[in-house]
C-alpha cells in the first residue's frame, strides 16, 4: 500500500510590516488559507508546501491556482523540502528560483467562477508606498465581472471608500449588512406611503452598502456562513416588498391602480420575480452550477439590464423624474415578462444543446 500524500501547508516567508486592509501578511494569507481549506503556518517542514512571499500582496484566485502548479517567485508549490528550501532562499533574497516557474508579466488569466469573470489577479510588491494600489487592485478583484449596469459603473468608487472606511474601523461585513437591511426595511416604509424620493435615497444607501458588506468579506477575507446566508437572503426576499409597496403608495399621488391594474402588474412582477429565479436555479443544476449569466457573452450583456432590483429601480428613477410613478411600476411589469421570456428560451437552448450531445460551457471558461 502507498503511504497517504502529506498534506500541503500554506507557509509565509519573510516579514512586512505594512499591512493591507489592516492585516498582516502572515495573518491575510492565513484566512486565504483557511478559506481554500488547507492548513497554514508552523515549522517547516518535509512535507509539500505553499510559500508565500510577505514582500507582495496577491489575489486569492492566485492561491488556488498555486495549489494545481507544483513548482509555480512569490508564491511556490514545493513539492518537497530540498525545493521548498531552495524557494526559501530565493524568496528571501529576491532572486529567480532555479525551478520550473510560471511568470506573472506573461499575464495567465484565472476563470473565478464565484465572481463571474476570466482575469489575470492583482500581485504588486506590498509597501508603504503601495499599500493604497494594492487595496484598490484587491478591491476590484472582489468585484464581480458580470452584473447589473448601477453595481459595474455607477458606485464601485463610493463603495470602495465605505470599504476603506469600515476596515479601519473594525466593522464587519454582517454589521454593514444589518444597517443595510435597516435602511431597506425604510425605504420599504417610504414606498408604503408615496414618498418615493425618500425611498430611493434611502434604497441607494441599502443598494451601495450591499456592495460593501460583500467587498469587505473578500478584501479581509472574513466571508462566512451565515454571512452569506444574511446578504444573499436579505438580496433574494426585499425587492417583491419594494414592488408591492410602491403600488399601494400610488394612492398618495392620486395614481392609485383600479383592482384588475393592481393584479395584473402584480402578477407580472411578482410572478415574473419567481419564475426567473427558478429558471436561473434550473439552468445552474443543470450545469454543473453554472450561471445563466456567464452561458454566453449576450448573456453577460444581458445581465447588465434584466429584470433585477437595479435595472428595475432605474426605470422607477425615470417614471418618477416624469411625476409618473404608476407608469413606471407598469413599465418595470413588462420589462420583467420580456426579461423572464429571454431566460426562459436561453434554457431552452441549452437543453436543446445538451440533448445533441452538447457541452455547456462559459465563454468566459474558453477564453
């Protein structure tokens, strides 16, 4: 019988004293670590290990891409003790490994598939001088590539400042989710009662803080159960509140819908909400767990624009600049059956597809 492998151990090489996102080296690459489920620090040992150079901050993808690369210098896959000495030194000494090695500048690009996107991660020399640089390309790392056009370009930059913020105070990423959820439960409060300008404001604070209490978990590395269980469930049940609500608010403005109106806008959006995420699950078992969204590129181009909370609350904004808010949940109604009706024959496509034979596969997995 062949002796079980010796499990590989993450190991930091060197000192820094600057931190990022208020962590040391050895305590970042010990939650990246732990994330990826792989055991890290103590002495070295004989065993294959992961060393990581303490001078240069990276990308978790960066990580796990290390773990399939033997002889991957700023992070290295020893295959044994000769090699991780010989790596250790190199580190230390800031000189080329006499290793097989793959090289940064050539630029190899890493398919996230949690985050919806094919990049080349961020690895910069950490110093003071870089500390701030390093943030920021950690920040957008954390970012998903494929998502709604508002979280994409209207307020990664505030977003990144509130990370900031809340990181060097200690806040954590459930702490940022329940002050958002208090401000969705008072712009909820606001559409009930025809006060839609509050409502939005009140909504684009939730909306902003609900990218920062994700980017925070990435960035400090401190995602968690439950933590994804509070954000992703607080995403998934407010917005056929804020839809309702807005409704029955037209009341204030003399726009209140007669019975068959009401219903029907109700039954298209709410009924439209569920189908579309059931055809979103469907497509993902399927599939290996796969996002509709990232199938193919018009399908990332899509996501820009269906039927979600954002898209749906820029309609809003529109109706209301015009004093129309009735018109606008109308509009919201049809755009959730157009959006629901594209998912519905994108799934039926890929089924077509899988019933030839067929592999379904991301764009972005080929690129």
């Amino acid at each position: 019988m062949h002796a079980p492998a010796a499990p590989l151990t993450v190991e930091t090489v060197g000192d820094n004293p600057v931190r990022l996102w208020g962590l040391t080296m050895p305590e970042r690459v010990r939650r990246i670590a732990r994330a990826a489920g792989l055991a890290s620090g103590g002495a070295p040992g004989g065993g294959p290990r992961l060393l990581t150079n303490a001078g240069y901050a990276f990308d978790p993808p960066w990580l796990r891409h290390a773990v399939e690369q033997p002889g991957f210098v700023v992070l290295a896959h020893a295959r044994d003790a000769g090699e991780a000495e010989a790596l250790r030194g190199a580190m230390r000494e800031g000189r080329p490994a006499d290793v097989p090695s793959l090289a940064y500048e050539d630029g190899p690009t890493i398919f996230n598939q949690a985050l919806r996107k094919r990049e080349t991660p961020f690895l910069l020399p950490l110093t003071s001088a870089t500390v701030r640089q390093a943030e920021r390309a950690s920040y957008f790392g954390a970012y998903k590539g494929v998502t709604d056009l508002l979280t994409k370009y209207l307020w990664p930059e505030w977003a990144l400042v509130l990370t900031r913020v809340a990181a060097r105070l200690g806040i954590t990423p459930n702490v940022v989710t329940a002050i958002g959820a208090a401000f969705c439960v008072a712009a909820t409060i606001a559409f009930a009662y025809g006060q839609y300008w509050l409502g939005m404001a009140l909504g684009l604070v939730f909306m902003v803080l609900d990218t920062v209490d994700g980017k925070l978990a990435r960035c400090t590395i401190t995602s968690s159960k439950w933590g994804n269980v509070f954000d992703h469930g607080l995403d998934l049940v407010h917005p056929p509140f804020w839809w309702w609500f807005w409704a029955t608010g037209l009341a204030s403005w003399g726009l209140a819908y007669d019975t068959a109106t009401f219903w029907w806008v109700q039954g298209a959006i709410q009924g439209g909400y569920v189908v579309q995420r059931a055809i979103e699950g469907v497509f993902m078992r399927r599939n290996g767990m796969m996002h509709i969204h990232v199938w193919r590129r018009f399908d990332s181009r899509f996501r820009l624009i269906t039927a979600r909370r954002n898209p749906n609350m820029v309609i809003l904004f529109v109706a209301l600049v015009f004093a129309r808010p009735d018109l606008g949940l109308i509009a919201v109604a049809w755009w959730t059956a157009v959006s629901c009706t594209v998912h519905a024959v994108r799934l039926v496509q890929a089924e077509a597809i899988r019933m030839r034979g067929g592999t379904i596969r991301s764009w972005l997995a080929e690129a």
